[in-house]
C-alpha cells in the first residue's frame, strides 16, 4: 500500500456503533496496546505520490536491464548483517518529525534505516535517468545504489521557511547503498565506510552554511563486507557496507529528463525511454505542481508555465554554484545526472572545500582534464542547463530556452558579488570597483598561497579607517598589522614548491607538446591544450621558486597583502561617508562578515580522522565533527580538537565483529600531531586522494 497510516486495527471495515463499542470491549486494548507500541519509525506518515503520478515499471525481472517507458522500479534492498548506527543527525530526523535520540535507541532503528527492514507505509523504488558523463552522454544510468523508500508527510509545526522551500509538504527519504537495482550496472550496489561519513557530513554542514543540499538523518554500516580498490592500485580491501538516510523534497534532477534522448549524435546512445514524449509532458507537470505551484497557479499557458519553470530552475542553479564558489566548495563530478532540479546540492562524492586557493583546485583525482575543477563550476552549470533544455524539446520551445540560458552569466555573476561583498563587509554601498578589488584579493591568495576560508575570516580584523586607532599609529602601522594577520595564512616556500609540481612526468609532455605540433588530431584525442597549459605554469611558476628563498618570499608577500590592504581600507573608509552612526555601521559589518565567512569547514583532513576513527571502531569522532559543524561561524569552547586529543576520551566502541587488524593498533589519526578544527590543514593532508 502506498499509505498506512496510525489505526487501531488490521481492518477497516465499517461497523454499527454497538458493534464498535463491543470490539473494543473484548479485544480493543490489546490493538490498542499494539499501535501504541509501535515506534516512531513505524509511525512514518508516508504517502508516496511519485510512485503514483509518475510510471511505475510493470517488469519485477531481477537483474541489471534496461527500464523503457517508466520512472521508477520496484527494488527489494539487501539486508545488512548486524546493521548498527554510526551516527544520526538530530536536525535532519526532525525534518520527518523523529527524535533522532528515540531513533539512536530503537532496535530496529539501524535496519529501517538501512533498508535492511521496510518501514510500514515504505515502497523501495529506483529511479530511471540518464546523463551527461565528462561531456558525453552515457545513457541509462539510474539509482545504482540508492533506494527510494518514500515521501513521508511532513510534520505537524515544521517551521514555516522549511515550508516554503519544500512546498510539496512531504519529504523524500532515500538509503543510499542499500544493494542492487536495475540500475546498477557492473557495480553490487553497495557503499563503504568512508564514502557515507563523507557524504554524511557534508549534506548537514552544506546545509548549516546556508548552501541548498540534500540532507542526511544517519549513518548505518555492518558486518556484511565489499571488496573495494580504492586507488586503482591492484590492493584491494574488504570494507564495511554502510548506508546513508538521505532526505529532501525529491531527488529528481536534470538527467530524469534525459530518460527521453533521441539517439546522441557523438556516442549514438539513446534514452531508454526514448519517443515517450507522453511521460516528458507527465513529469514536468509532476515537477511544476508539486514543488512549483505558483508558477503552475500563475501560469495557464502551458508554453508559458514550461518556460517559467526553466528560467526558475536556472536562477537557482546560478545562486547555488556563487555560494559554492564563496565557500571555496568543488563538487567534483557535476555530471548532468548530479544536477537537481531544485537547485540543490546533490550527490556528494569526491567533492572538496578548497585548502590554499587556487582557481585551478581539483578535488577529484580522477578529473585528469580539470573539467570540473573550481573555476570551471559555473560555466559547467550553464552547460548543463542547455543540456536540460534540450532534454525538455519539445515542451520547453528551444528558441524560449536559449533566451533563459542568455541570463545565466549575468545573474551568476550577481550573486557572486553579493555574496562577496558581503564577505568583505562592503554593505551601504555597490561601487563598480568592487568587482576590481575582489578580484585582486583573489589573486593575492593565489600568488600568496593563502587559505580560502581563513583568511575571508581573517577580514573582520581588518579595522575600518578610524577605528579603534591611536594618535601614534601611523597609515603604514595599520597596514603592517593588518598584513602580518594575513602572512600566518600563506604557504611556505616548500609549501608553494609541492604545490607547483607539475602531474605529469616531463618526458609525457614534452612528448605531448611535440605531438601537439606534429599531429594536432592524434593529441586531440589522448589531451587537451588546457591541461598542457596548466602544466607549462606549473613549470614557469616552480622555476621561480626554486630561484627564491623563503625570506624572499615573505617579504613579496607581505608587500603583496599591503598593496591589497591598503586599497581595501580606502574603500571600507567610503562605507562611512555619509552615515550618522559609524560605529554602528562597523559593528554591523563585522557581525555580517563573521556570519558569512565560516570558521570552520569540512576539511578534507578532518573527514579522514573522523573516517580512520570510525574504521578502528570508535565512532564518536564523526558525530563530535557534525557538532562542530552545525555551528561553523562560532568558536566552541570544548570542541576545539578531536576528542582523542589530550587523552580525551573516545566514545563507545563498535560493539560489531572483532575488528581485526584494524583493532590491533590504535588509530592513525591519534598518531598524528593534532591541529584543530579551524586550522590549516597539516602536511599529511596533500596525501589524502579522493577519486
């Protein structure tokens, strides 16, 4: 059934009053007794409307195949062995109207939330879509390891902003690892470990920056085992299955629409539900109703209400990527398929927040051409917007659709300048240099090697002209101390050295460079002139520091930071002109930038300690990170340091199998020299690789 609501009994027929007062007489408190027994998870309120206003696949032939004419499958996930929590977030749990404390302690918690056990009211789905894979269309894709369990109805009292961003008033509950689907191609649809920590944290911490994502309610993982290569590298390891509770309005995205593709022109894959414009038309008007319903009240042109549509869905899309960019975060595999058409954060894998910035930061090892490295974001964004469009014809008129994409880039770039400012606490006014000083503060974290987050956090301590000042302190006094704050955030010499080293093996590109003179159409096909560049500054930039000192070095960047500084004074001085309360005026700015510029993001390196502490069996680190992160704008006294710091104690041990080799030693991230959360990454951190 689609929904099972509380009730008191197996039945619902109806009886003559008499006849219901005589039931409950006899046998009425022991059913009674029963729905009240009943945990919190098995009194989700489902009602799964997707299920019933999209098609279902009529097949239930097990196996990996191809799912033509429908937009959902009926899965049946694999149980884990012994299922056990690792973590759950409270904020997230309450979304659906649970506890998460009630959750933590529930049995039968960690196999509903697992999929190990289906919830009453649950119908485990997959969903078909297709997409475009490093530019080229892939096909059937679909939810290879991911499992719809749901939409529960959403709570009484939820909070009216909540509301208003999920219109639908139900939110879609996922596990993700939950085994195979029609979907999963050569893969077992399971997920490790370290890949659900990793998604776990950063759907909630995207979600306490204020960035719009999916959410995630738990973690679970087990004793059942996969054979994972995690770096390519012919050493293969038995991990732990785990299982991420995902949640938000829908995870539909751009590459639903994709199911419909006519054969592809380069690759000659079709959508498998090819010519089935019947279920385009379907589904937009699932989408628009259900998660746009004023443009579906305001619109009553269908032509009209499409192209409204598409132009919303690419506004949010546009404010998303700018506040990706403004936290210094790189998606990593923005494939049309991890698009959602919600203009959420979808789908976290090898993504990364940006340690020493760099417009070139690859977070993915794997994205050997920088497709979708950090500068690239927003123009990948557009690409796949036209993607979408295209996927839309004929119900979206492309010519309709090419004026939409024609907005992207200037509401990209308003987004990022209001965001920015807002970092640099430039609030009573816009001034066209604006632009101009954003972009020279960007280039001296390059050429400094700063760090992103840090030093946008440092800003706030940069005193606006008369403030706080003293008759002896001089302009240049100011700048200097101004300057020395930012010099603790750039890189050292050996630092810019490691960073600078070229990836590729000098003889592979003086062999490319020579095949790019000699045969242009052969290299086209093995590299690309981007990353020859790339590399060629690499090699230009590491010649020049291998010529430096690090006293050298300093001293540039400490003239560099004091240009910069005293420019951004002049400007921050034009904020008080005309205002009746300057003090006012800093004050404000400085609460604005302190609650704009975070103090603490999910590292990298963070994520790995949490990841190695979790694998020895001691869990407690991963849901301490998720504490420090529900507040990242905030000092938190307590919460400094990982709590193995100082002899501190760890939280309960995995009471799962013995753990092995791994139990044998203590964790690794214990063994090294401990810095805290807000700090710069150490050393160790650069060998931690993401594919």
């Amino acid at each position: 059934m689609a929904y099972l609501g509380p009730r008191l009994g197996p039945s619902r027929v109806l009886l003559p009053a008499v006849s219901v007062f005589r039931l409950l007489g006899s046998v009425g408190m022991d059913v009674m007794g029963l729905a009240v027994s009943r945990s919190a998870l098995e009194r989700l309120d489902f009602d799964n409307v997707a299920l019933k206003k999209l098609p279902l696949d009529s097949s239930d032939e097990p196996g990996v195949r191809q799912v033509k004419g429908a937009c959902f499958s009926r899965v049946k996930p694999t149980p884990l062995t012994k299922p056990r929590f690792v973590a759950v977030s409270h904020e997230a749990l309450a979304l659906l109207g649970l506890d998460g404390e009630e959750v933590q302690n529930d049995p039968l918690g960690p196999e509903y939330l697992s999929g190990s056990r289906v919830m009453p009211g649950s119908e485990p789905a997959a969903h078909c879509y297709c997409g475009h894979q490093f530019g080229q269309f892939a096909g059937q894709l679909g939810d290879g390891a991911a499992c719809y369990l749901g939409e529960v109805k959403v709570p009484p009292g939820q909070d009216p902003v909540l509301l208003r961003e999920n219109p639908s008033g139900r939110w879609e509950i996922q596990v993700k690892g939950a085994g195979l689907t029609p979907f999963s191609r050569q893969a077992d649809g399971r997920k490790v470990l370290r890949s659900s920590i990793r998604e776990f944290l950063c759907s909630e911490v995207m979600f306490f920056l204020g960035v719009p994502t999916t959410r995630a309610g738990s973690v679970v993982t087990s004793d059942s085992r996969v054979v994972r290569d995690v770096y390519y590298s012919g050493n293969p390891l038995n991990e732990r299955c785990s299982v991420v509770l995902r949640i938000a309005p829908t995870f539909l995205r751009f590459g639903s629409f994709e199911i419909f593709k006519q054969p592809d022109e380069f690759t000659g894959r079709r959508g498998p539900s090819c010519g089935r414009d019947d279920i385009r038309g379907q589904m937009m008007d699932y989408v628009i109703e259900m998660f746009y319903p004023e443009i579906q009240q305001n619109h009553p042109d269908r032509v009209e209400r499409n192209v409204a549509f598409f132009r919303e869905v690419m506004v949010r899309t546009a404010r998303l990527v700018a506040q990706w960019q403004c936290v210094g975060f790189c998606h990593g595999v923005l494939n049309t398929d991890n698009m959602s058409i919600l203009g959420l954060t979808l789908d976290y894998g090898p993504y990364g927040f940006m340690d020493r910035f760099d417009p070139d930061f690859i977070c993915n090892a794997s994205d050997n051409s920088g497709r979708y490295s950090y500068k690239a974001q927003p123009a990948i964004c557009r690409w796949n917007l036209v993607k979408l469009a295209e996927a839309l014809d004929p119900e979206l008129p492309p010519d309709r659709a090419e004026a939409v994409v024609d907005e992207y880039l200037d509401l990209y770039n308003g987004f990022y300048l209001d965001n920015m400012r807002k970092k640099l606490g430039l609030l009573t006014k816009n001034e066209p240099e604006d632009e101009m000083l954003i972009t020279e503060l960007l280039q001296t974290m390059h050429d400094t090697g700063a760090d992103f987050t840090n030093t946008f956090r440092s800003l706030s301590q940069i005193s606006c002209p008369g403030e706080g000042e003293t008759e002896t302190e001089t302009e240049e006094d100011i700048v200097k101390k101004a300057s020395d704050l930012l010099l603790e955030q750039c890189a050292s010499l050996e630092e810019l050295k490691a960073a600078n080293k070229p990836s590729m093996d000098p003889r592979e590109l003086a062999m490319l460079l020579s095949m790019a003179q000699s045969n242009p159409a052969l290299f086209q096909m093995i590299s690309d002139r981007a990353t020859i560049a790339r590399q060629l500054d690499r090699l230009g930039k590491l010649k020049d520091l291998m010529e430096t000192s690090q006293e050298e070095l300093k001293t540039k960047q400490a003239e560099d930071w004091s240009r910069w500084i005293a420019r951004y004074r002049k400007r921050l001085a034009r904020e008080l002109e005309g205002q009746s309360d300057a003090a006012a005026v800093r004050e404000e700015r400085v609460r604005v930038m302190d609650s704009t510029n975070p103090r603490v993001i999910l590292r990298n390196y963070i994520a790995q300690n949490a990841i190695e502490a979790a694998e020895n069996g001691d869990f407690s680190e991963v849901q301490r990170v998720l504490q420090v992160l529900e507040k990242p704008f905030s000092s938190q006294p307590g919460l400094e340091f990982p709590a193995w710091v100082g002899g501190g104690e760890q939280g309960e041990r995995d009471e799962g199998e013995e753990h092995q080799q791994e139990a044998a030693s203590a964790s690794t991230s214990a063994a090294r020299a401990p810095v805290p959360y807000h700090s710069k990454p150490p050393a160790w951190a650069n060998e931690i690789c993401v594919t």
